[in-house]
C-alpha cells in the first residue's frame, strides 16, 4: 500500500499544494525519520520539538544530507528560507502529525493482528517471547525494537508495518497517567496485556494506584479491541478486569489461571523446567538459560497468543527459541569467575526477582553481590534500599557485597545490621570510584552478581570485568 498525497493532508491536517507543485510522489511510509543523524538521500524529516530540544534547528542539515522534504510546525516557519518552505509541510504539532500518520497506516492494515503489553516489569522479556512465538508460524511478524516503547517509539514500530505483516507486537510504557491511552489510541491494538503494576517510576506517579490506573489504560475500549490478558495473580488488576465486557483471558500461578503455571523446577545445567496447564492438558517447557520471571513472563506470552488463537503445542515450540537478552541475567565466563549482567534495569521487584534467581542457579557458590542503585522512588528510596540490604543478606548470604550510588550506603548498612561482617562489604559513591579501586573480585567469591538502575551505569563494571 502507497500513501497519496490526499492522504498525508488527512493524517497531518494539513496544505500539500507546495508538494504537488513540485510533482513528486508522496513518501512511502517508512521513509520518515525523526533523527537528522539517520537521514539518508529520499527521506522525509520530522523535526520533534521536546523540553530541552528542537528538531527544527537540524532541518538545513536535513536537506543537505538529501532529505526530500519535511514537515514544520507552523510557529517555526519564520526560521526557514523561502526554498526551505517549498520542501516543507506546514503542520500544527510535529509529534501529533507523526502519531497521526502512524495510527492511518495501521487501521489501513486490517488483516494485522496486533498485540499491546505494559507493566512495571517483564514488558520487554514477555514482548519477546511473544515475538519469537509468533515469528515461529509466520516469519512476517515484528516487534517494538528495544525499550521504543513511548509516544514517539511506538509510532517509529508502527511505520514498520508492511502488507505481508501478520502478526505485530508492540511494548507501552508510561511517564505519566494518560500516556498508555495516547499509545492506545494511536495503536489500535487487537489483544492487549497488562502484565503487572508495581512500584517502579513511584518518584513520578507518586501513588501505587496512579501506576495501576495508568497501566490499566491499556484495556480501554476502542473498534479494534477484541480480548484483554491479565494476570488471576493479582487480585488488584483482576477485579478491575471484571466488570469489562470484551473477552478475556488470564495467567498465573493460581489454580484458576486459564493459563496456570502448575510447576517449576531447575536443571542442573541451570535450565529452567516449567510445567504450564491449559485446558486440562499439561504443556512442558524448557529453557536452556533460566531467570525466576521466565514462567510469568512466558505464561502471559502464551496468553496473549490463545486470544489470536493459536495452538499451545505450537506456541510451546516456537518459544523453546527465546533466548535471554542483553541485561537480563546474561551470563559470562571470565577465568574462575562466572559474571552476572542483570543491569539492564531495578526496582524493588526486579532486584528480588534477580537476587532470587542468582540464589536458585548458585546455591552452593561463593557470591559477591554488586546492587547499584534504584532510580524514581522518590520518597521511598532510602526505605526500598535499606530494605533490599536485609533482602540480599538474608537470601543470599554474600560472602561479599558492593554498593554503587548515592543510596549505596543504605544498602551495605543495612546488611551489616542484619549481620554481615563488616570486612565483607563495600560502598561507592559513584560506578567511576568503584571501577578506580580495581577490586580482584575472583579473590572474593566464583559468582558476581551485578545489578541497578540504568543511571548509574553498571554495565561499565560488567565491560570491565567480562
């Protein structure tokens, strides 16, 4: 499918004249780029305009690298030349333009089934899964790339939808209440998922239950929505699920999960052994790498790909595929040392999920834990992180922990409270202090454990040390 020019002056609301003047033919979809670093001879500019950046100041540079054309926001029209104006489109917001286009060339792609997922944790792992299920029965399926899970990224995936797409999974996050409805509504999704909603970005949204409303706007209504996925686990999401109409389905540990975990169990190798229920027929499977989240994660996945109705034997095959990703418990061999990288991200839950992990895959070795710290949580940082201390001494009796950040204190304090030995801990203010001392972390334990936030910058460590 090809865009006309009458379509572009629907999706932006907007005058082409100056385009059909100049007798070319209207881009294809995919050849607009937000990011004048990536522009490239045939590609059409969308200057975004952002708290503390302005995308229309790079639109000479655009042109110069062989732009076609651009859209502008009209109040910016006096910064350009008059040659400049001829290769523009005149539009009232940029980044409302692109949603706009974005949601036209989805709803014209009427036999995409199209899935949506949020939550505070698991979103990328479950989208995943998901993605390499259905990539499994129809190679024509794609995936919100890495975390491009916002107002601006989830438009970017939507581009990517071609006439022999199938299948499309796309991941929403939230800053703030209203942002998944935006998404939503710009996405138009068939099946969608709410994972969870836990403490993570609480800095931001303040309440716990301003993350569950936020989360929950996955589910409103809209012509394309056609099943909702929730988790039985949570009794918070589930009640509200109740009173909703459109068809649904549910995961979980509890019995009544129409998608039930029924057991786990770990491999020698270090696999991770999980027994899923469905229908009254247990479903093996196996994954070759393990993390204590992978059951949860997958049995939504499986969810969502029974509401597109899709066989669980297939579904089970396809996702014997998954393989973990970067940041996500990865984990390397360096001379005696066997290294951890689940830095990706932190909060709370991820941090116990991980602790719990290390703990059930290396129950015998030596750990040296090294926890950064744990970003928006506003008033609640310096309890979380005096907490997480008790949680790792507790569970994993570290024969050496290291603390990075500026709660990193809290964390080591704690530990020691609950009867660490001194001697067997270590804070640092800042990832360049620790990465300065050049600790022999093989003289301290077999197992490092490295994990927190993406600001502080842990994966620096991981460099170093792998």
């Amino acid at each position: 499918m090809i865009l006309s020019w009458e379509d572009y002056a629907q999706c932006f609301d907007a005058d082409i004249g100056n385009q059909k003047k100049r007798n070319i033919d209207a881009p294809k979809v995919d050849r607009w780029i937000t990011d004048s670093r990536k522009i490239v001879e045939g590609n059409w500019f969308i200057p975004l305009v952002g708290e503390n950046f302005n995308g229309h100041q790079f639109i000479s540079a655009a042109l110069q690298q062989g732009a076609e054309g651009f859209i502008y926001q009209k109040e910016h029209a006096e910064h350009l030349t008059q040659l400049e104006k001829q290769k523009g489109v005149p539009v009232q917001d940029t980044l409302t333009a692109f949603q706009n286009l974005a949601k036209f060339w989805r709803l014209a792609h009427k036999n995409l089934t199209l899935f949506a997922l949020t939550g505070s944790v698991g979103k990328t792992t479950t989208k995943e899964m998901l993605a390499t299920i259905l990539a499994s029965i129809d190679e024509h399926t794609f995936a919100t790339a890495g975390n491009y899970n916002n107002e601006i990224g989830v438009p970017i995936t939507l581009q990517r939808i071609g006439n022999k797409h199938r299948y499309g999974v796309v991941e929403m996050g939230a800053r703030r209440p209203q942002d998944i409805s935006k998404l939503v509504e710009i996405a138009r999704p068939n099946i969608t998922a709410c994972l969870n909603a836990k403490s993570a970005h609480i800095e931001i949204f303040k309440t716990k239950e301003a993350i569950l409303q936020t989360k929950l706007e996955i589910f409103n209504p809209s012509p394309q929505l056609q099943h909702i996925i929730f988790p039985q686990d949570d009794e918070r999401i589930r009640s509200r699920c109740a009173s909703i109409s459109t068809p649904k389905t549910s995961f979980g540990y509890q019995d009544d999960a129409d998608i039930h975990i029924k057991s786990q169990k770990w491999s020698d190798s270090g696999g991770l052994e999980v027994c899923i229920t469905y229908k009254g027929k247990n479903y093996q499977l196996l994954f070759s790498e393990g993390h204590s989240a992978y059951p949860i994660n997958a049995a939504a996945a499986l969810a969502m790909g029974t509401a597109a109705g899709l066989q669980m034997d297939e579904m089970i095959n396809g996702l014997m595929n998954f393989k973990g990703l970067k940041g996500r418990f990865n984990i390397f061999e360096k001379d005696d040392l066997t290294i951890i990288d689940d830095c990706y991200n932190a909060n709370p839950d991820s941090m116990k999920e991980g602790i719990n992990t290390l703990v059930q895959r290396y129950p015998k070795q030596a750990k040296v834990v090294i926890l950064g710290d744990m970003l928006e949580l506003g008033s609640d940082a310096a309890s979380e992180h005096s907490q997480l201390g008790a949680y790792c001494n507790a569970r994993v009796d570290p024969l050496f922990l290291i603390g990075i950040g500026e709660h990193s204190q809290l964390i080591v304090d704690k530990a020691i409270s609950e009867g660490l030995p001194k001697t067997q801990a270590l804070s640092y203010g800042h990832v360049d202090d620790f990465l300065k001392a050049h600790i022999d972390l093989s003289s301290k334990g077999e197992v490092v454990f490295i994990k927190g936030s993406n600001g502080v910058r842990l994966d620096r460590v991981v460099e170093q040390y792998s």
